[in-house]
C-alpha cells in the first residue's frame, strides 16, 4: 500500500506536490468506507440527473449542445443521446447541478462532485477501464478540489467566483490525467494549463440566470482539455497556484486570510470525500438551516395568518448569495432565483411545512401566501454563525398576538456531524428517478453503481444512458 502522502521537499510547488501524491495513487489506497460512500454520491448524481430531465434548462441545454455536437459514444444520464466525450460531460454536468439538488463540501463550498463524476465516467467509459479505475479517479478529482477550495476558506464567494467552476477544473484535471496515466511533468503542466481556463462567475445571483448550471460540466470539459495538452507534453505554468498571477492570487485579490498549506494537508491520511454533504433539500445548501427552522416552526402550529413579521440570522458570508438583492430575493422571477432565496423558501415553509422540487418548480413561485411571507421577510448576520464548517441559521417569528418564536438549527442537517444515512440517500435517489423512469429501472441502475467494483465503466455508462 501507497505510503500516506508526506511533506514537501523545500521549495516544491503546490502543483509537484499534487502531482506527485496523483502519479503513486492506487485504488488499494482507498478504505472501503470511503469507497462505498463514494458509490452513494454518485447514485445521488444520477438520480438527479435523471430527474431534471423534466425541466426546461435541461431541454435547452440538450438543444444546444446537440448542435454544437461532432458525433461519439459517449452517453448523457438518463439519455439515448450520445455525444463526442467532451460535449456528454458538459451535459451530464448540467443535469447533475441543475436542481441545485447536489451534494456539497462545506469547507471548501464546492460541489465537487458534480464535476468529477461527469468527467471520470465519459473518461473511464471512453478509455474502457474498470469500474474500480472509475471510482479511483473519482476519489482523486474530488480529494484534490475540496482541498483547494478549502483553501479560500469561502473567499471566492466573497469576491464573485463560484468554487465549483473555478476549483472544479482542478480536480477534473487530475482525475482525467489518472485515467490517462499521466507522469508528474505531464501533471504539472495540466494543472498551469487549467489556470487558464479554469471559471466560474457568480453574477447570475443577481437576476437569477442559468449560468451556474453550466460551470461543473465546463469544468470538467476544460479539465479533460488541459489533462490531455499535458500529456502530449503543451507547457503549462509550474505555480499555477500561489504564482504572482497563480489561482489564490488572482481570484481573491484584497484577500490575505487563505491558507495554501490546505491545498496538501492530511493527503492519503484524511479523507475529505468522507466530509462531504449529501443535500437533503433541493436548494442552495446555505438556505437549509433556515428552512428547516422555519418547518419545526410551522409544526407548533404555527400559520401564516398568525405572523406578523419575520426574520433569519444567516452566516455573513452568505448574504451575498441567498439575501441579496433583497426585492429579488423577496420575488424569484424563476425557480433558480427561488433556490437561492432566503424569503422565498423560508416564506414556503412557514406556509406549508415542507420544501420539494414541486415548491421550487414554477407554477409555486407566484403563490400569493408565499410572497406575502416573503415580504415580511428580513435578514441579518448571524454573530453565533460556525461558517464554513456548518451553514447553520435562525429564524425568528413576531405574531401578531405579540408572542416570538425562535428556532435555531446550529447544525444543518445533511453536514458532516449530522450526515443523512445510506438508506436517506437510497430513498432521495429513487424518489428523485422515479420523477422519469420506472421503479424496475431505477433498481438496476442502483445495483449497478453500488457494485461498481464488479462491473466495467463503459457497461455502467451504458446502463446509465437509456432511457425506458
């Protein structure tokens, strides 16, 4: 077994220290514990996938992309479709993240595996590997993003970059140059070259656009793109992290409290993929807190006649994001603008009591009880706040009896500390696939992701790419 990854020599760069550990790492490495929850994330994935093939953005996508398509055999989840390999993981991207319904790594606020599943499976299928050389790939792409993005400690959001664009192509870099047996130079330079393209604007906060359904599939298509320059030996820059113009350096400009010691801490010893959340409401994972403290609210019995105003502490470096703009906020013109709105879902749980797919899907977000709620809805940073390692939150409710109700959710469920079981992820992905396929259908393609040891990547793809 692979030695656990240790120190640097002096003067070695963040990227020869990744590409090293990348280079020596084997599927042995890897503890059964990590593996089998490795399999649970990607059949969350795929049952996401599977159902946002009942949404606009996912037919516009498919639209576009097949115009821009140049033939292959590479499969779209839950799909008859078939692109060349880049264009099925732009897709498959799409669809994983277009419900913001996808897990997520609090320390470093990214979605990794997003972008890593989409980009190991066209990659392992393509190159024909095992199912076992898949999920090694996987584990690798997601250990190396969550610790660069760890990094930042939630700066990218604060000056407007999305971790999981910008840090996904990183990782996407690294689990493609695995599959293609990449050499440490060949390593090094993929990584300077993801520099260059590596993005992810968080601009669509502002009018609710569809632009951040993109960047995870973007990120893997840039990532097999720089993998596959460094093999053929295209010069990619050595410090592509802490240069002069390196990621940190660039993306976090007037920010000096990012560690890069991160970005290599505890590799091959600790196991980030096992920190990772499983979402288990289909929203930006910030919003969770509140929306579950405005439900056990609802359950006292509490209704929406009864409120007179209403208020939620949330972590200050989320304000930015599901508070902001506040008349915005206050009416999502669409259901990505309601995913990422503090009023709008804490207004639809006060109301109802819960949070589905359905209350975000269109037809809800003109509900005038909802908006009523909204209205009346402030904001405030949360002083008590343990951001990032939770996205914990308050929500405090003045009736008009003059009586205050406070429930406060410290640690948002689905976190590390509070992880949902294997069967609370079973049962999200099938309620999540029955949405499109049948109940027989949807068992095989579990079956065939719980034992991917047992089966080939290019068969587990063409499971994963029919449809009835």
């Amino acid at each position: 077994m692979t030695q656990p990854y240790t120190s640097p020599a002096a003067g070695q760069a963040i990227s020869e220290q990744l590409a090293s550990f990348a280079v020596n790492f084997k599927a042995s490495d890897i503890p059964t514990s990590v593996r089998e929850r490795a399999k649970l994330l990607m059949l969350d994935a795929f049952g996401i996938a599977v159902a946002s093939h009942g949404y606009e953005f996912s037919k516009r996508a498919m639209a576009a992309i097949s115009e821009l398509n140049s033939g292959g055999r590479s499969i779209v989840l839950g799909s008859d479709k078939r692109f060349d390999l880049r264009n099925s993981i732009l897709m498959n991207g799409i669809l994983i993240h277009g419900l913001d319904y996808d897990d997520t790594h609090a320390q470093g606020v990214i979605h990794a595996t997003t972008s890593t599943l989409p980009t190991a499976l066209a990659m392992a299928a393509h190159h024909n590997k095992s199912g076992d050389e898949l999920l090694t790939a996987f584990v690798l792409g997601v250990e190396i993003a969550t610790r660069l993005g760890s990094v930042a400690k939630g700066g990218f959001h604060q000056i407007g970059f999305h971790p999981t664009g910008l840090i996904g192509t990183f990782g996407c870099t690294m689990a493609s140059g695995w599959l293609l047996g990449l050499n440490e130079r060949q390593y090094i330079d993929a990584q300077g070259l993801a520099l260059s393209v590596a993005s992810g604007s968080l601009e669509f906060l502002n009018d609710g656009a569809w632009n951040k359904r993109m960047h995870p599939g973007w990120a893997g298509y840039a990532g097999v793109t720089a993998a596959t320059l460094g093999r053929h030996g295209y010069t990619g820059t050595r410090l592509a992290y802490e240069g002069r113009f390196g990621l940190y350096a660039s993306h976090l400009v007037g920010r000096e409290d990012y560690d890069l010691n991160l970005a290599t801490q505890d590799l091959g010893r600790v196991w980030e993929l096992d920190r990772v959340s499983v979402k288990p409401l289909p929203a930006c994972h910030f919003t969770h807190a509140a929306v579950d403290a405005a439900t056990r609210i609802y359950e006292q019995g509490i209704r929406a006649e009864q409120i007179k105003r209403i208020k939620v502490l949330v972590p200050a470096e989320t304000v930015k994001t599901v508070c902001e703009p506040e008349e915005a906020k206050r009416k999502p013109a669409n259901s990505y603008e309601a995913q990422f709105s503090i009023p709008y879902l804490v207004g639809t749980a006060l109301l109802k009591g819960r949070l589905t797919l359905d209350d975000i899907d269109e037809p809800a977000l003109s509900d005038p009880k909802v908006l009523a709620l909204a209205a009346i809805t402030d904001y405030s940073a949360d002083p008590n706040s343990q951001f990032p390692k939770y996205f914990d939150g308050e929500v405090v409710v003045e009736l008009k009896d003059g009586r205050v109700i406070r429930e406060r959710e410290a640690m948002n469920r689905g976190s590390v500390d509070r992880p949902l079981t294997e069967q609370d992820i079973v049962t999200k992905y099938r309620d999540n696939a029955a949405r499109q396929v049948s109940a027989a259908r949807s068992l095989e393609i579990e079956k065939q992701v719980l034992n991917l040891d047992m089966v080939s990547a290019r068969d587990l793809a063409q499971c994963l790419g029919r449809v009835e």
